[in-house]
C-alpha cells in the first residue's frame, strides 16, 4: 500500500471539484428540458400530448439497459485482470460519472449548431450520453493500468470531445446509419485507445498476474459483466433506432448475432488452446463481438440468417485476435491493449462497418416497404442505395481517421500531465514503484 | 488441472461449428420476421400499424427480465458448488446460447404445422425459446458435475425437441393453460433431468466439497441468481400471457405468492435444522418454489390470498425435500440430483399443475367477466370448467409420461456417446480421475 | 460456530410461520384486485378498457427496478462488513419479503379509512410496499449485527406501521409531495434506525474487522448493491409519480443529481483522508446520497442545474458525515450506526426536505403550465406557494418526531425482548459471546 503525496492527495479533488463546478454553470446557461420532460411546454403549445405516449415509456427501459452495461457491464467485464479490481469498477464509476455529463453538453452543443437555441435534454440524450460514454469506457480498457485517475478525466475530456465531432460529421453530414455504433462508439473507442496505449508503452508491465488464488472468484466477478453486456446488447443497439418494427428488429437480430457468436467463441477458443482448454478471457469478451458487429446493420432488414453469419464471423475474429493479434500488437508495435480492446471491439467494429456498408448497398422500397424513410431516409427521397454504401464505407475510413490522430494528440497532452505528475510525487518512493496503478489509490 | 486430449480438443470445437452451421442454414431456408418486426408488412398490407403499439414495447421489458434469468439467474444459482464455480456459469451459458437458436426452429415448426408457411420470429417467439432454454437449464441442474459439454449439447438437441413437442401436446392439443410452465417447463425439465442423471449415476461422485474456505463466496455469487429468479419471477410467469389485467394479474399474483414462501422456506429450514440454523442451499432454493408452483394458476383469478397459500406450501414442500428426498433418492434409487431440481422444480411443479386444474375447476363468467374468452377460450365457449380441469390432469401426466421415456431414451444416446468419448480420451489418465468434470475444461 | 439452542431453533420457526399464517388470513379477509387487475372490471362496468393502457405497462418496469434495489442493492450494498456477508444478503431478503406483504395492509388499510370498502392491491400497492420495505431495511442497516432476525422481524412490524401512519399524515392530511421518499422512506428510516440502534448499544462490538483478506471480495460485492442503487434511482424516485413529463422529469433530475454527487464523493473522499486515498465506504454510500437528497424535489421544475448543485451537496454532505459525524455519534451520543445510514439517508434526506420546501416555494403557473394541478393539486385551487413550501416543512419536522419518538417506543419493545430471549438462551455460552449475530444463524 503506497502512500499517496500531497500533490496526489489534492490532484484529484482538485480536478473532480473544478470540472464538476465547470460543468454545473453550463448545465445553468445552456441546457433546458426538452418537450416531454418539461411542465411549460403543455403552457407554451396548446397541443394536448397524451402522456402515455411520452418518450419516457417507448426509451427508458431500453436507456436503463445500456445504463446497466456502462456501469455493470464495462466495470465487472474488467475485474477479470484481480490486480485492477478496485480500479476497474471504482474508477469505471468516476470516469463514466464525469463523461455522461460532459457528453450530454458537447453533443447538444453539436445538435444546435445548426438550429441554435439551448441544449435540450430527455431520455433520448441520456441514451446518447450513456453511448459517449461507453466509447470512453473501451479506451479505458486499452490504458488500464496505466494512468493515474487524473490522466483519465483528462483523457475522457478530450475524447468526448472527439467522439462527439466523429459522430456529428458521420450522423449529420454523411447522413451515415450507425444506430449501435459500430463505428462511432466501438471502432472509434478501440482505435482512440490503442493510440493513447501507444504513447503510455511500459515495457516492464507486470502481465504475470494470472496464476493466483484468486483469479477464481476475478473470472467469476467477470462473468457478471460479460453476462450482462451479452444479454442487453440488443437493447443497446435498438435503444435510439426509430419506433416500431425498427427497434423490435433491431434487438431480434443483435439477439441471433450473439447467441451464434457465443457458439463460435467457445469453438474457436478451444480449437486454439494446446489443451483443447477454453480460455476465460475468450469467452468473457469473444462472446460479446456479435453484438459490435451487427451495431450498424442491426436496424437494417439483415435477417436473423445475416445475423446470425455476422455473429460467427465477429466471435472467430474476435478470438483469433486474441490468440495472434495481441501478441503481434505488443511485441511488434509496442501497443500494450490490457484488456484486449481491439479484438473485442477494433476489428468487431471495422466488421460491423462494412456490414453495414454492405446491407446498405442492397436497401431496395421492395425490402423496407414504407418504412424505408424511416431507415434510410436519403435513399427514400431518390439518393441511390450504391451512395448510401460509399457513405457508410466514408464513415469509416473518417472515424478511424479521427481517432488514429486524435488520440496521438490527446496522448501527447496526457503525457506531458503526466511528466509533470511523476515529477511533482518523486519523493514518495512506493509511489514510483507501484503508485501509479489507479488501484493504489483505493483504500 | 489435467490436460485433455486431442480428441477432446477436437470434439467440442467441432460439435459447436457444426451445430452453429445447421442452425444458419436451417434459419436461412425457413425464418422470417413476423409481421411486427419487418418493413416488408408495411408494404404488404395497407395498415397504417401505430408504431407504439408495437409488441415490442409490451413484451421486450418482461424479455429481458426472462433473460436475466436464464443467462444470470440459473448460471449463477449454480455457484453454491463452489467447484463447479466456472463450469455452471459457463456451460450455463454455452447450452443456453445454443437451446435457443434452436428451439425458436423446433418451436416455430410445430406452430406451422397447421398452417404451414415459414416459421415467425419476433419478441414472443424470442421468450418462447428462452422458456424452452430454461427447461434445458433445469435439467443441466440435476447432471452437472457428470457430464462433459459435449454430452449437454447432445442432451439439449434431444430435450430441446422434446420439450417442444409436449408443449405443443399441451397448449394446441389439448387446450391446457400454463403461462409460466409449471408442466411444459418446470416438471418437463426436472424430471427429464432425473432420469439422466439416474443413468450417468457414480457411485463415488465426491459431494464433501461444502467445508472449503470459498463456500462463502460462493453462497453469495449463488444469491445473485436467486435473488434474480426471485425479483423476476413474475415478469417469468406474465411474460406471455394475453395483455391487460391479465398479464397484471400474473405478476401480482407471483409476487404473492414467492413473499409468502420465503418466509416458509427460512421458518422450515430452521426448524429442520438440528442446531436451528439456516441453510443456505435451502434458502437458494426453496424461496423460488413459490414462483414455480403459480406457473399455471397464476393468470387465473387464484386472489392474493390462494397465491400465498399456495407460496407458502411450496416452500415448506421444497425444504422438506432436500431434507428426506434427496437423499433417499440418492441412497435407494441411485438418482444423484447434483442441485435439487427434484426440490425447487419437480415437486412444485407437480403441485403448481395441481393448482392449476383446481383453479380451473372455479372458473365461472361472473369471476372472470368479458376476460374469460382470454383466459379459457374453451370454457368460454361451452366447454364445462370441469373439463378444461381434467384436461390440466391430462397434461401433468402427458408431460411425466414424455419426460421420463424421453428421458431413458436420450440417456442411451447421451451415455453411449460417454462411452465411446472415454474410450476416446482413455490414455489421458489425469483425465479419468477428474477430467470429466467440465470445470477442467475452463482455464 | 456457536450452536444455537433449542429456543432459539423454535424462535424463528414459530415467529415466521405465526406471522405469515397472520398476513394470508388477513389477505384473505381484507384485499382484493384493483380495477386494472381484475377480470371481473370488465364484467362489471361497461367501459371497454384498451388493454394497452393498463398502468401494468406504465409501472411496471420501474416497479421491477425499485425491486432490484430492495433485494440486491441493500441487500449487496451491506455485504461490505464481510463479517455479515450471509446476513446482509439472507436477512435482508427475509425482512423484505415479509415487510412487504405487511406494507400491503397496512399502507392499503389507511387508503380505505376514508373510503371504506376492501383493499386494493395491483403494481401502485406493490410499489409503495417496496417503498415502506426500503424503510425498514435503511433502518436494519443502523443495528446490523446487533440484533436477532426475530427482534428483526418484531422491530420491522412496528415500523412498517409507523412508517405507514407518518406517510399518511404527509401525503394525505398535510398535502406534502415527497414521491421519491426524501422523508417518508429516508429521513424516517434512518433515524428509527438511529433510537433503535442507541438503546442496543454495545461497548464492545467489534468493528475491527475491515484488514482481513476478504476485503477485497466484500467491497467488490457491496459495489455490486451500490451500482443497482445508483443506476435505478432514477426509476425510484419516479416510480409512483404522475405520468408524462412529470416522471420523465423525475428520472432525469435524478440522473443528473448522482453523477453530481459521484464527483463531489471521490473529490471529498480524496480531501479527507490523510493520504490522498479514496475510501471505498464512501464511494459505496456517499455517491448514492445524490438520488436521497432529490426524492422530494426530483419531479418539479428543479432543472438539471438545481438537481447537480443538490447532488454536489450531498456527496460532500455524505463524506463529511462518514469522517466527523459517525465517530461524533458513536463516542458521544453511543450511537453505532453500522453502516452508515445516518450519512446516506439521514442528512441527504432532510437536505433533500428542504430541498423540496424551496422548489414548492418557486412553484408558478408559469412554470409548470397546465401540469400544475398534477405536481402541485392545492397550489393548483388558489393554496399559496408558500403554504405549500410551509406544509412541506411541517412535514419534515412531523417525520422527526414519529421517527424518533416511535423509535425509543419501539426500541423498548424490542430490547425487552432481547432480554428475554437472552435469558431463554442463557445457558449456552458461546451463544452468548458471539450468538447474537445473527450471521451465526445461517449454515
């Protein structure tokens, strides 16, 4: 147990109280209830809105799903390394605190570029905020270990801030479909944390931490994530695809996708261990790759046939990442992905992209009949579904764009913070050695 | 940890990429989305569908508690064997991933028996395949520890059909009521389970492993998957029932009568006890048998009051049969029930069937008013309630009758394939000591 | 091990069953379906009900998750002492269980005092029970391990009565609003558990038990309670409120009032210990204090910016509890407040009161629009707002006394019968040592 120095011990207050109060003063200048939140708005239009067809009852089951796999399901999936178990869940609930605020400001902001007006919020910004997030939440996996609480609000400023232009250029102006995220949170999450990784290289990384008494109850906690993540995942996908039929397929085929997905993991998992042995790491993350692939085809007629060939494919790459690419990336490139990040939701995600792209490309008024407005309203209104395609192909090609640069500069900002930070707790020896493990901090 | 063979390594694998390319194909040729789910439907026939009306948003959320249980609930209550920690959380959810893909084939081909066409997946045929998960779950509870996941999957194809088809004996043929599977899943899957494990009976299957210093942790990972069964054992029952009071009533009616049988279960549990403690695999199961024994009763106009009295039966069944059952099963008719299946599904099941003819027996239109075409489409039609009660005792003996034959029967498949796969794997003798315990498959 | 005695084996038995047997006479006496409910509404009135506009599916989900929180989130949320790990998770669910069921009456008895007629029971009566369980179980968090589960299951009687009285008085004589129970669950709760727990003090309990191994598993599964409960406050505090925008606002104002408070709670936390650490406790209990402090609040025109500013408060609030007002409690006033409720729901609920007065203050016809009459009835008919904000206050100080005048009536009740029951046990000494935990009870 490493004594914290001062510096430490005011660091952290300092940046939670300051980015809290920044925080609350644009909360009180920007935002506003949106329409079916707020009591004025039945004053101000003389609309007499049935309140059983508020937002509230067709979105919160579904945003308290994905809030369950945010702080749940990202935080248990990552205890399963026991030396981060404090870290993973109590840090998990400090970063994911601070980003859904944070988010909620920054993608408002971008929604009334156009329109101008204040920042309304409802339950469909709390989705969106939740999403942001999770995007945040994928980097962390890849640092784990790494950084000191501090660094990682820095870092969940800046890539909120980043997620948010990515998602606004995909949405808004390539008029990209993405409803799950595919790209915008998963590929764009992953690749933004690899690049922090990157920079934060420690060759000396203790990784021996597998074989001890505890990493029984380790695998157990994180099954709970991994459980949890696998059985919302279609809730999460469908949570702001338009009503109806829309989000009811949604969650039909992301379901197919995982449970097809689950079968290839565990095959695979075994198939490349020695010992025919099926490795926990796998089948706590592999498993979950059907659901980041089919994130931007999920809305899309796929079929469960579709789905359920996506959801195959995701588990075997996902796997073989793992059991090859790992290895690759922190041997060759010097890329330390601590909880397997780029197999779970890199490629996942850069598959899940040009499944979309793909299924995009064969969007006819024969398949959606009317409701192809509603999912591919640029097609509707005489764009060509080979457009459609391209923009989706654009999309990603952008996203990893932003996130490949983006977090080069971001890590070069939390880098010099952190110089300063080594420097400013050199006197504390522990603190050298073992210090900088976030865990450290919990007592 | 004993090293597996080469056979093994290969038979899993396989098994699963099999089976998962059947499922595709199979899907491929014969699925479609039902009329909800599809843009097609709103080209096809010239409804304007209100989007918020919509299945999805009155049955997904009772999905997704039904889920919960299956994949948190059943996996995790099978912890309190704190050496089979990984292999119930896991093997849990590697049978259930694959029960469901192919019960929603077996389950929507006997619906299209009648009238032929392709079989309809959407939100009710997804909790209908998750009803037919849990019977297979159930009967994993009774065989766990003596089987490898080569033979579960083998076991579940086999039950997964059978189940099926006594289920379509009893809601098509025979008009039976049973929302939450007292019979077609609960007796179905308990006793199906029993005649399975009667036959892979082991004479020196090691119990003693209670007094370890993990069992703690163990007993409360096992109260994550009761508490789960517990909370959403009404949306369990409700999930399917027609909309309205009825489904209201459902889950009214569970959470009665599950209230009421926790506290007989503790009152019993201490009473049996020769030191007056509690014990917590009675706790883990009995306070459940409340739910299970409303699986048929629980739509009918049963009152709070008979919900209770019902609950409170159950669980003073439930604790008596770990206590004098279980070990008289094991110790005279050789039937090693590993989790108690007999206690906490057989028993209440049987009684929950009971329950339900009885209800039956008092269904009157003055009790059930313009509902009762809802309820009992049969008695509403001139069919005697006398009837329709004798037609619930013809079910609960069909479905014994299906799941102990079907039961021996599989046995044989499943035990011959134990046999050849020990042929198999012979030369590896760490793998005979313990290696067919599935646990040593995980690392 | 101690080995409990013959009374005590016939203590828990007898009290469990006599009172359940109690309750379904009672049920059977006394309750019958709502409206909603029933198949004989149908019958009975003429009005063709749409089936889809049964309150089942408009409270159903967040009466699901208020339940979670009842039976996972207190009940892990207490697993942090891992010295009480069975009793926080098994005792919690016996109280639940049976508090609920007596919630039911009593709360549905002071509903019909004015109206006459039977109880009705459907998912509004299931919620406040849950809400009155929360209650008790607040207060169970004070004496933990100070007290038999049957001076429980007597101390739960008492209060769910009281508790029952106080919120009758509130809601319905003085006209308070406090939906998400800032005073009639919180307030009340902790500081019954408070008298309670000040007439069981005990010089010698030990409560040096926090460096052992276990540790670290044990604040794992506590993170597990305190996760739910932040997650599904929002569902709490809006779970019983009008619908439309009032329970959307309600969610919302919650969502942003605990991420507020999760910041301010790692800022203190950090501040506060000597070395810069954060302590679990605190992120365990304070970062909830957010959803406790807007329960009255949280459904008028508070906006997002008032909900952080009051989430800000009370995590601060909370952890200057934990550091300087728990020792101050149990030093000088020889109150030991087990878990802490005292700085979770005793502070942050009479903040969340006054909270409340000032939000009814600011209440206009502007603000709300034609909503008024659903948020505020009797400002709606010409009742100033200050009278409103007056009755609000009155309320607070109403709750106080019957908390902590019930509280020192009760505690004597209970604590004479302690003596009896120690007497009754006398002879067995190692009952006497360390016996009176009733972790002890459970094998």
């Amino acid at each position: 147990m490493a004594s914290a120095s001062t510096s430490m011990r005011l660091r952290l207050p300092i940046a939670c109280i300051a980015l809290e109060v920044i925080l609350i003063i644009l909360f009180g200048v920007a935002v506003e209830y949106d329409h079916d939140v707020s009591g004025e708005a039945g004053h101000k239009t003389n609309t007499t809105h049935h309140d059983y067809e508020n937002e509230f009852y067709y979105r919160y089951p579904s945003f308290q799903d994905v809030h369950v796999m945010i702080f749940i399901g990202f935080g248990f999936l990552m205890t399963f390394l026991q030396r981060y178990g404090f870290s993973s869940v109590g840090f998990n609930f400090l970063i994911a605190a601070f980003s859904l605020q944070l988010a909620t400001l920054v993608q408002g902001f971008l929604h009334t570029i156009m329109t101008g007006g204040k920042i309304h919020v409802g339950v469909e910004s709390m989705i969106n905020a939740d999403f942001c997030t999770g995007s945040v939440l994928i980097s962390f996996g890849a640092v784990l270990g790494k950084t000191s609480p501090v660094q990682m609000l820095t870092m969940a400023v800046f890539e909120v801030i980043l997620f948010s232009v990515n998602e606004f250029i995909l949405l808004c102006l390539l008029n990209a479909k993405d409803a799950g995220g595919s790209m915008t949170i998963h590929t764009f999450g992953a690749y933004f944390g690899l690049m922090v990784t990157r920079v934060l290289y420690r060759p000396n990384l203790d990784k021996s931490n597998k074989k001890n008494s505890s990493v029984y109850h380790s695998d157990i906690f994180a099954m709970i994530g991994t459980l949890y993540l696998w059985m919302f995942w279609p809730s999460f996908n469908s949570a702001i695809t338009p009503h109806g039929d829309i989000q009811h397929r949604t969650a039909l085929n992301t379901y197919y996708s995982l449970a097809a997905c689950t079968l290839s993991t565990y095959a695979f998992s075994a198939l490349l261990n020695h010992e025919g042995k099926l490795d926990m790491v796998h089948i706590q993350n592999a498993a979950l790759a059907g659901g980041v692939a089919l994130g931007t085809a999920a809305e899309m007629m796929i079929t469960p046939f579709g789905s359920m060939i996506v959801g195959f494919l995701a588990g075997a790459i996902s796997v073989l990442g793992y059991r090859f690419i790992t290895p690759f990336l922190e041997s060759k490139l010097k890329i330390q992905d601590t909880c397997g990040v780029h197999n779970l939701h890199g490629m996942p995600g850069i598959l899940g992209a040009i499944v979309g792209a793909i299924t995009s490309l064969a969007a006819t008024k024969e398949h959606y009949g009317n409701r192809l407005s509603a999912v591919f309203p640029k097609i509707s209104s005489d764009f060509p579904a080979s457009a459609q395609a391209g923009m989706q192909a654009i999309s990603l090609v952008v996203t990893l764009g932003i996130a490949l640069i983006g977090g080069i500069i971001v890590v070069h900002s939390v880098s010099r913070l952190s110089h300063e930070e080594e420097e400013g707790e050199g006197r504390g020896k522990e603190r050298r050695v073992g210090g900088t493990f976030p865990g450290d901090v919990l007592s």
